[in-house]
C-alpha cells in the first residue's frame, strides 16, 4: 500500500496526473480488501493524493472543466481535513483546500483558509508546507526551505 503512495507521489512530481489519478482508485480498492480504509493515516495521505492531482489537472484546463476538478479538489480535500484532527495532515488539508478556493476565483475564501492553514502548520507541521502556504499567501516563505520542495507540494516544476 505504501508502495503505490509513494508511486503516485512520483507521478505528481513528473505531473502525470492521469496515471496519479489511476492510483488513488487502486489504493481505495487495496485499502477496501486489506482494510487499511479504517486507518485515518491511509485515507488522508489517499485524499491528499487525489487533490493534490486534481488540482494539477485544473491547473491544465480551462472553463468549466477546471472548475469542476477544483471542486472536486476541494471535497477531497475536506475529507482529509476530516480525518486529519489535529495532526500535521491538517494543515496540509486545509492548504489544498485554500488553493482550490484560489483556483475557482475565490481569493478572500482562499485567502482565510489559507491562513487558518498556516497557523495549523505552525502548531504542527513541515517547514515545506508553512512556506507553500506562505507563498500561496504572498509572503516571504520561512528560510531554509529549498526552491523544489515548495515547488513539489505546491505541484509546480
């Protein structure tokens, strides 16, 4: 199972997003045979993976095929959020979910989440994911973080 989160992880950063997309289908099948769904720690890093992919494809498109990837981005990750309780996959969820909400042009909805984010990564979570969401705010992100790191969790080369 590990293995197939670690692969879709590969193809966002190649932005493969169709085939990322595939194996998020096929690790909700495993998870459902080998009952791993029942983990929170599995569901989050699936739905993490499933809008972190959509968002790559809405980036691509244009019209009413971006707005519906971007929503669909957004449920995926509301779900994570809701599974995530207090861990670091809270911030995370809630950065997805602030830049879906920049992606369907609602920059002050996106804008509030994406600092309601940046306070759950303060609490707990990566430099990595404080500067995605400080760059996604327009602010200087923390030093230290290299350039590729923020590129690859905001799913940009």
């Amino acid at each position: 199972m590990w293995k197939n989160i670690l692969i879709a992880d590969l193809l966002l950063a190649e932005s493969k997003y169709d085939e990322a997309l595939a194996f998020v289908g096929a690790m909700k099948a495993a998870g459902k045979s080998t009952g791993l769904n029942a983990l929170p720690v599995f569901t989050a890093q699936r739905h993490e993976i499933a809008a972190r992919t959509l968002l790559g494809l809405a980036d691509a498109s244009q019209g009413r095929a971006r707005r519906r990837l971007a929503k669909r981005a957004h449920r995926q990750a509301s779900r994570m959020l809701a599974r995530s309780r207090e861990s670091h996959f809270r911030g995370t969820a809630l950065r997805l979910m602030g830049q879906a909400g920049l992606v369907l042009g609602r920059p002050d909805a996106g804008r509030e989440v994406l600092e309601r984010a940046l306070g759950a990564t303060t609490k707990n979570g990566s430099l990595v994911e404080q500067a995605a969401i400080a760059i996604l705010l327009g602010v200087a992100p923390p030093p230290g973080v290299p350039g590729a790191a923020i590129a690859q969790a905001l799913g940009r080369r």
